[in-house]
C-alpha cells in the first residue's frame, strides 16, 4: 500500500515542474477566453465605427459602380480606379484590423502571459496516430470539448435568434431609409447584435477558465516518489555530497598545513589548540590566522612546526581566544593586538639569539587576553 500511495499522483507541482511543462510548451489554455476577447473586440470596434465605416464603403461601391467614358478609351484608368478603390478600403478597415490584432495579443496576458516555445513547435509524430487520436477524443478532456462545444452552440444560437427576432421591424426597416443612413444603420444593427451575442460567451469563459487551470494543475501533479526524485536529483547525491565535502576539506586542510612552514609563531593551549600566527610588515595590516586546529589536528600542527623550526609558544589563554574568534586568512582581533605583539617581539628576539647570539629571551607569561575572549573565562 506504501508503494502504491507514492506512485499516485497527490502532490502538487514544484516550481521546477512548472518551469519545465512551460519550457515545453505546456501552459494552461483557454480557447474560450481568446475567442470572447477576439469577439467582444471585433464586435466593439464594429459598433463604434459602424457610421464612419458604411459611408467609406457606400462611398467606394458608388465610385466603382459609376461609368465613365474614360474607361472605354483606357484600359489603364481601370486598374488605377480599383487600386485607389482598394487602398480607401483598407486605410478605412485598417483601424478595425489593428484592433483585432491587439486583441489577439492581449489575450494570452489574462491567463499564462506571452510564451515562445521551440519544443511546442518540434513535430510530434505519435499525434498521427489514429489510436491515439481516438484515445484523446473519447478522453475526459474530449468529452469536455465536445460539452463546451454543444453548450456554446446552443446558447449563442438560442441568443442570436432572440436578438434578431427582437430587432426584425428595425432590419425591414432599413429598405425605407436612404442608402447612406439605410448602411449606417445596418452597421450599427449589426455590430449591436454582434456585441451582444458575443457578450453571451462571458458565462461559458467563467466556467472555461477556471477549469482549464484546474486541469493543467492535475495534469502536472506529481507523486511522492517524482518529488523525492527530483528533490535528490536538484540537490545532488547526500553520499556523493559528503563526499565532495569530505575532499573539500582535505584539501583546505592540506593547503593549510603547507601555510605552517611560513608562520612566525605557533600558539599552543598547549595540547588541546594549535593557531600559527604569521606577520609580514607593509603587506599585512596586522598578524594572520595561516593554520589552526584542536586535538589531533593541533598535535600535526605542533609536529610540522618543529619539523621546521617555527618557534612554539604556550600561551592558553591567547590560543584559545584565537582559536574562537579567527577563522583561516583572518587578521587577529584588534583586542590581541597587545598580546600578539609581545608574542611577535618574543619571536624576533628568538631569532636574534639564535643568529647573533647574547642573552636568552625571556619567554612571556602573562599576556594581556582579555576574558571575554577566552572561553574557559566565560
């Protein structure tokens, strides 16, 4: 039964599935919505521009119908006419069309936004075959097509006939009115009732578009195991994780203890910490944390340094401050500067003993750490 629930689909889509189905095209669609926006335009823009549209276009049918004796003489003055009869006519739809293609547009805005999708256009042999064809119009969504389809039919048509028969005395009417107020008029009829019975697909887009993104989330919905797949494919491997990790830090560990041969000091706890201290004057501000360490990483620590001679120090007190607030290829703290500096002098008076010889430094003790950097003071 565990098996069985994890490879039901119940989860919802994760971000990175929603990228992917958009990447390949698969957003949600409404074909009703588009259509309502398309109508609702054309039928707008139809009834606003009825007037102005039917006297161009009385205007144009009257010129071409007229004859003129030039026409018989030159054959050329026929073609000039219907070239200026066809530019009159789509300068004055013009306005309409471009309306309609700002409608087409702005359509997908109120749903997914503007998509381009090379994967959606890549062909898709498997769509012609038959069975599959078949599989998807006896599918749910076909039935859900084929409803939407014959509610559409029925309500439009049953919209249309009413407004029609509501407006019959008005369209036997247009035979008594002059041509020019007669075309006007019928213009305006018609994009009335054209806006009008597009006006009717409003309940059919309210129910369309919530149920297409109700679909598109179903449809997208993943399964525990799908989660659990994608989550460890997005995260990577925890085995091979820890394991880079793993190597990460020997190789920060081994380029820290290449550092320790250039250190000045070592500061020691005196087992259980190890911080070698490094100083370069007019390339340092101040001393540098090269390499630290505790329990076994200090003893390898303490070990390289006496491999090469890098001066140890016990000093407790300062290795442990160091050790808590420093990180590697950090300056000290500004409170140390004190204590590392008698640290730093007692290292160059070493070397200079060991040089030039002389009296023995005198190794210091009490250093001025405060205790609110030491741990064990807390």
């Amino acid at each position: 039964m565990a098996e069985e629930s994890d490879q039901e689909k119940t989860e919802s889509p994760s971000p990175q599935r929603l990228e992917k189905a958009r990447e390949e095209g698969q957003v949600p669609q409404s074909r009703e919505l588009g259509t309502f926006v398309l109508l609702m335009a054309g039928g707008g823009a139809l009834w606003m521009m009825a007037g102005h549209l039917g006297q161009t276009m009385s205007g144009i049918m009257r010129g071409g119908l007229r004859f003129e004796p030039v026409i018989a003489r030159d054959p050329a003055y026929v073609m000039a006419q219907l070239s200026r009869q066809f530019f009159e006519a789509a300068l004055a739809l013009s306005p309409f069309f471009l309306l309609l293609l700002i409608a087409i547009l702005a359509a997908p805005l109120l749903l997914r936004g503007w998509l381009f999708s090379p994967k959606a256009l890549a062909p898709k042999f498997n769509r012609l075959n038959p069975l599959s064809g078949l599989k998807r119009i006896l599918s749910h969504q076909g039935l859900m097509e084929l409803l939407k389809a014959i509610a559409k039919a029925g309500l439009l048509g049953t919209v249309a006939v009413w407004l029609i028969w509501s407006n019959l005395e008005a369209v036997f009417s247009l035979g008594t009115e002059a041509p020019e107020r007669a075309v006007a008029h019928m213009g305006d009829l018609i994009g009335k009732i054209f806006l009008l019975i597009s006006g009717t697909m409003v309940f059919i887009v309210v129910l369309d578009v919530p149920y297409q993104l109700w679909s598109h989330h179903k449809k997208l919905r993943m399964s525990k195991e799908e989660l659990r797949k994608e989550a460890k494919e997005s995260e990577g491997d925890p085995y091979l994780k820890a394991r880079i990790r793993a190597q990460q830090r020997e190789m920060a560990r081994r380029r820290m203890m290449a550092e320790i041969p250039t250190a000045d000091v070592v500061v020691t706890n005196p087992t259980h910490y190890a911080v070698a201290l490094k100083y370069e004057e007019g390339r340092m501000g101040a001393p540098r944390v090269v390499a630290k360490g505790a329990d076994a990483v200090a003893l390898r620590i303490r070990e390289i340094a006496a491999e090469h001679h890098v001066p140890l120090l016990e000093a407790p007190p300062l290795a442990r401050a160091l050790f808590r607030h420093t990180e590697l290829g950090d300056e000290i703290p500004a409170t140390l500067y004190a204590a590392v500096a008698e640290v730093l002098a007692y290292v160059f008076q070493l070397r200079r003993y060991q040089t030039t010889g002389g009296a023995y430094p005198e190794t210091p003790t009490a250093l001025p750490v405060p205790h609110e950097l030491d741990p064990a003071s807390a």
